[in-house]
C-alpha cells in the first residue's frame, strides 16, 4: 500500500512508531514516578452533618489561650461522619481557645495517607503539625514524631488502654497518644440461632463451624446465596487482621512475636487449615474477594448468618433486612491448649510533627482531640471506639456501641517490625488469600516464614 | 499543498521541511518535560537503592539481578501478558465486526454509533465496581440469574475463585469497556475505504465474504495496526480494573500493580523503577514487533 511520504522524511509507519514508543514511556514514566501519593489537600468541610449536637467545652481552654492566635494545621479523617464530628471539635476549640485549626482530610486508604504523610516528614517539612497515625505506623514514623511524654501527664496517659500507649511507645518515647479504636467482633443472626435450636453464640471456631453448617443446610434450599459466615478474604490489610484473629485465638502467636518469625508452628497451621475448610462449604468461595464492604452487604441483606467485622457495622440496626435479628458477640477462641478469643486491634492516634513551629499550641490540640469528652462525643455521633476504658464505661456510649460491653482480648499486629510492616503484612495477607483459595497450607507457611525472615533480617 | 508552484524546487522542501520542524516543536517540548525528563529520572533511579525517607546509593545493576530472581515479578508479567493477548485478540475481532456493522447504512445508525462509547465514557473505577457487584457470589445479579431466574447452574459461581476464572472475568469487563474504542478507530479505517474499489471489486463478481477479505481486511490494516497498538499499549499498563477487583492478591498482580506497591506501599522507589524499566522495554518490543510485521507485510 501506499505511503505517503512526509516532506521531512518521517513516513507515516515510523511516526506511528515514535508516537507510540514516546506515549508508552510517558505513561509508565507516569506510574513509576509517585503514583498515587495521597496529598491531603481535597475537600474538607462537605460533609458536616446537619443534626451534629455540640462538642463538649475545651476544658485545657485556659492553657490553650496562651497560644490564641498561633495557627495548628491538623490531619483529620478524610470522610464520614468522622470528618463532621473532627470539625465541629476543631470549631469548638478554635472558638473557646483563640488558636486557629486549619483541618487537612485524609485520603480514604491509610497506606496512603502514610504516604502522604511520610514524605511530608521525610522532608523535614513543619506542617500537618499534629498527624493522625494508624496504629501500625508508629513504628515506622517515631523518628518524626515528638516525645508526649513530659508534654502530657502521667495520669493523662494512663488513661488509655495500657496496650495502645504500648504500641505508641517507640524506644520509650510516646510518640503518639491514642485517639480511638477498633477491634474485630463476630456478629451473629439471634433469629436464626434460635430457629436452628442454639441458645448462645459459639465460643469456638469449630463450634461456629458446626452451627453455620446447620444453618446454612436449612436456609440455602429457600435462599441459593445464602452462607454460614462471612468475612474479609480479600488481598489487603483486613485478612491479615482475620488471619491474626485466626492465629492468636489458636495460641499460635502473632506471625512475629519479639523480632522472630513465629508462624511455623503447628497451632497457626491448624487455624489456617480450619479457615480454608470454610470456603466453598460455609463460606461463599468468592469470600477471597470480600472486603469490609462485601461482608458487611452479604450480612446486611440476610445472606449470612455470621459476620466477622469491626464495631462500624452496628449501623445495620439502622434500616437494613436484619435490623433487630442479630447480635454482636467476642470472635470465637481456638479449640486448643490455651486457645482464647482474640481481636485484631485497629485504631488511631494522634502525634505531633518534630518539626512543628508551634508544639505547644500543637499539644493542647492534641489534649482537646484526645479528651475523654472528645472521645464520648465521637464515640456517640460517630461510633468511634473511645481507646479510653472510663469513656467506654460511660453510659451513654455503651447505649451507642452495644458491643463494647462484651470482653475483648486485643491483639496487636506485628508493627515492631517498624517500616517494613507494609511488606511483612503484603506477604502474609497474599499467602492466606492462596490457603483460602486452595494452595497447601503447610508448604504455605513455610514460604510465608521464610519471606518474613527476609524482611525481620 | 498539492498545487506545485511553477519552478518551485528542492528549496521549496526544505522549507516546508523547517516548518514542519518549527510546527512540531512545542510539542516535542512538552514532550521532553512531561515524558523525557520523568522517563530519564526512573531509568536513573532504577540504577539506586531508593527509598520514601532513606537514602539513595547508586547500586549497579543490582535492581535488575533482584528482579531475575523474584518469582513475583514473573508471575506479575505473565499475568500482564495473558491479559493482553486475550483481550486484544477478542477485541480487535469484534471491533472489526462491530465497525462493519456500524459502516452500513441503517435507522438509528448515529444513535448507535454515540451510544456504543458509554462503556468506554465511564471512569473505570466506577464501572468495574460495578462489574463486581454484579459478579458477587452471594449478591450479584449473574448468579441470581443463573441460579434462581434461568435455574442454569445448581450453585452460584465464583467467577473470581482460581486464577483462571479471574482472568477470564477480568479480561470479559476489559473487552466490554474498550472493544468500542476499537471499532472507532476501525470505521475511521473503513470510511477512508474508496467505495469504487468495492464496487468494481462487486462488479466482478465478487461475494461479500470475498471483498471483506480480499478488500476490506488488507485496505483496513493501517487502522488496525493503530489500534492493536493502543491496545496492547494499554493492556501491558493495566491496574485499574485488576486493582479494583482483586486487589493486592498476588496470581493477579499485574506489572503496574507491583510497581505500585513496591514505591508506594513499600517506598521502594529504586526497585519499583528497575520493574518500571524492565515494563517499557517490553511494551517496546511489543510495538517493535507489531510496526515489524506491518513492515513486513507492505512489502
């Protein structure tokens, strides 16, 4: 065919061939080059809920007036109710206190608020002066963060559930103070256990095998798609939360327990073997996929009769098919030796940036977000877990978060392995998503355990 | 420009050859900003232990002697490739069928021809949630339809289960958003067809099958070289629909997804730019081979 020849000699064929070459190097250059850096300079402000009732008064209002003018730029939740209760404190204490609070939203994901947020820090930069940081972050940033202690008193911090003042002291330092929580709970559909002849939730996994096994038997011949238990199988943070819940509840540890890897041993493989069990026969085999989201909407529409999840989804007793038909219990414990109930710990913090020019003001900020009056306002209005015990006692939140009557045995991440954690949990999260999709469990943890001693060193 | 001024000579080219320089060069300026300068950045930082926050150290070729040995990477690019030679085949063959059909004279031709770009108008992100609502096992609207409407399965069925059925379902949302994009760019290509090339070609007697392959397919090969090669440029780079629906799993790891993870949630920005390096030159040798057997083809 013919060519039309350009007057500079460039034929068509080897202009396509440069243009192509040229957008494919753009485009990748484009990938490799901070792709998805989460900045955390969207919105803000859209989404103040009308009915908000007022934040508690500021009661460091007098320490805090000293600063009244400084300006505090401060990270908040980037969505949600959270977003609107954040506010309306910040407007609170920008009010009583004369100090100005410039609010910077979060992007939704948290590894990419945390690198929003570290290159920020990496490169010495003052502001966000005070940061929300992800309970398994703390590690990893502390060498950005301010000492809290000696800025806040001891009986300040004792406050807080000792375990997450433990995961925020790095090196002895307090890097940051706990701000709110979450942990994971087994929901359960009361109708069906009683329909089925069960009087209580099971206390272990191979009870509520067996009982989603019966339910499931009897539901599915009126309902296809309905299954026994649900959870987050997914590739991503939450199956590693599962996967931990799994693990500690058989006394088989917490994959990494002081800097050696401590998965391969035979309680982990019997928990990870019983979880792959599920799939296909109690839990749906498209289970690998599910996220907070997919359980949440399988067990809000009836499709299931039990649910691991964090306390957030409470709000189904609000306007869903299973309003009023289900009950939140502690995750069950191992059918082992020492087997216990156990609930992966999430939850924030909040710190101080190193580099702030105004700590002080920064401080009394935190004082304020933290307060166990903070905490109450936003554990009612917007069902965050106070990471207080005496805020959690008041009556007033447990009226809002039922849950948090029942026990739970918090267990931490293997964050102490600092900024390697976001591997640690990529190569664990991947090999239990291959276990539930069939892969040998055995040989599983074997590679999983040599992957994480390459990363532990 | 086809009008040739009397006793205009080679001078008249080498003018017209200076403007088309002077007319291309603010392009081939942004260019260098937006796509050199990034481009050279990551080769460099390729050659570097890099990371979000550390330091930097000029390492050789480490990076690349790491990436031979990481069976990831490999199962990253197979991925990548599977994906790519299943979609691009599908979509070029129904791209040439919906194109021809689209060239032909009918009611509603125009209506058509706007409504078959909404699958490829919606940002990704939004139609492939989409898509996965609709495969979800326990609520999506397939198995309700299989199962409990057309009762053709016993079971609901994981469509995202084993690798197989992953990339399968993967590639099925690929082809349905961008098979659209492809009969565009081809009835551009079948509209620049001379019509009395196809009359006389009938005149003689031949069928309708005969003049599509005789006529149509070979007249049509530039805009499908085009297209193929957008195509296979954008499969190789693909993350948004693998990312949406699988996430972080690893037998769906594509290439772009591992480079992501490696420089954002592992603040490996060397390693991740080696993978970056080794992506381009495959894309490269992807085009190379195609402008080849065009080449190759035109002689």
């Amino acid at each position: 065919m013919n060519e039309m020849v350009r007057p500079d000699g460039i034929g068509r064929r080897s202009f396509i061939r440069l243009g192509a070459v040229g957008l494919g190097a753009t485009l990748l250059a484009a990938c490799g080059d901070g792709n998805g850096i989460g900045g955390g300079t969207t919105g803000g402000g859209g989404a103040s809920a009308p009915a908000l009732p007022a934040a508690p008064a500021v009661s460091n209002a007098a320490a805090a007036k000293k600063y009244s003018g400084t300006t505090v730029v401060t990270d908040i939740p980037g969505f949600g109710t959270e977003l609107a209760t954040t506010e309306q404190l910040a407007k609170q204490f920008e009010a009583e206190t004369g100090v100005k609070i410039k609010t910077v939203p979060l992007p939704k994901s948290t590894s990419d608020a945390y690198a929003g947020d570290q290159r920020l820090l990496a490169a010495g930069q003052a502001t966000p002066d005070v940061l929300l940081v992800d309970l398994i972050y703390p590690p990893a940033l502390a060498g950005y963060l301010l000492d809290l202690k000696g800025r806040l008193t001891e009986a300040e911090v004792a406050l807080s559930y000792p375990n997450l003042i433990g995961v925020n002291t790095i090196d002895s330092r307090l890097v940051a103070y706990p701000w709110y929580g979450g942990f994971g709970r087994l929901y359960y559909r009361t109708d069906l256990l009683r329909k089925y002849g069960f009087s209580a939730p099971p206390k272990t996994w191979t009870e509520l095998t067996d009982m989603a096994t019966k339910i499931q038997a009897g539901e599915k011949a009126a309902n296809k798609a309905f299954s026994g238990y649900v959870f987050q199988g997914n590739a991503y943070e939450g199956l590693t939360c599962n996967a931990l819940e799994w693990v500690a509840s058989y006394n088989g540890g917490t994959f990494i327990d002081d800097r050696t890897v401590s998965i391969d041993n035979p309680n982990a493989i019997a928990a990870l073997k019983l979880a792959q069990s599920w799939i296909g026969k109690i839990a749906p085999s498209g289970v690998t996929t599910f996220t907070e989201d997919e359980a949440h909407s399988a067990f809000g529409a009836g499709n299931a009769a039990f649910m691991r999840n964090w306390e957030y989804a409470q709000d189904l007793d609000k306007g869903s098919a299973v309003a009023g038909k289900f009950a939140v219990a502690p995750l069950p414990a191992g059918a082992v030796a020492g087997g216990k109930t156990a609930a992966a710990a999430g939850g924030w913090a909040v710190a101080v940036n190193k580099n702030s020019k105004s700590p002080d003001a920064a401080v009394e900020w935190l004082r304020y977000l933290t307060s166990p009056g903070a905490q109450a306002y936003r554990a009612v209005n917007s069902a965050d877990v106070p990471a207080q015990p005496g805020v959690a006692a008041l009556p007033e939140v447990q009226t809002a978060l039922p849950a948090l009557k029942q026990e739970v045995n918090p267990v931490a991440r293997p964050t102490q392995i600092g900024g390697k954690y976001n591997e640690a949990s990529t190569v664990i999260f991947q090999a239990v998503n291959a276990m539930l999709r069939g892969s040998n469990v055995e040989s599983g943890v074997r590679k999983m355990a040599g992957d994480l001693r390459g990363l532990v060193g | 420009m086809s009008v040739r001024p009397p006793g205009a000579g080679p001078k008249l080219a080498t003018r017209q050859a200076r403007l088309a320089w002077l007319l291309i060069a603010p392009t081939l300026a942004v260019t260098a900003v937006v796509a050199l300068y990034p481009a050279v950045t990551t080769v460099y930082r390729s050659f570097t232990d890099d990371t979000f926050g550390g330091t930097s150290h000029w390492i050789g070729l480490d990076n690349y002697a790491t990436l031979l040995h990481d069976a990831a990477f490999r199962s990253a690019t197979w991925i990548t490739i599977e994906f790519t030679a299943l979609t691009v085949a599908v979509e070029a063959v129904l791209g040439v069928i919906l194109a021809v059909a689209l060239n032909q004279a009918f009611a509603g031709r125009g209506a058509m021809r706007a409504l078959l770009l909404v699958p490829f108008a919606i940002i990704n992100v939004i139609s492939v949630s989409i898509w996965k609502l609709m495969f979800n096992q326990s609520y999506g609207v397939f198995n309700d339809l299989l199962v409990d409407k057309l009762h053709l399965a016993d079971q609901p069925i994981d469509f995202f289960g084993t690798r197989t059925a992953a990339l399968l379902s993967v590639s099925a949302i690929d082809v349905w958003k961008t098979t659209p994009f492809v009969a565009l760019l081809l009835l551009a290509g079948l509209q620049s067809i001379p019509a009395d090339v196809q009359e006389a070609a009938q005149v003689d007697g031949a069928g309708p099958i005969r003049r599509f392959f005789a006529i149509t397919l070979p007249l049509l090969r530039p805009a499908l070289l085009v297209a193929l090669v957008f195509r296979t440029l954008d499969a190789l780079r693909v993350f948004d629909v693998f990312y949406v629906l699988f996430g972080a799993r690893a037998d769906t790891t594509t290439m772009s997804i591992y480079i992501e993870q490696n420089i954002v949630d592992f603040g490996k920005a060397g390693y991740g730019s080696a993978i970056s390096v080794v992506t381009m030159l495959l894309i490269a040798v992807f085009v190379a081979l195609y402008v080849g057997l065009n080449a190759r083809a035109n002689k």
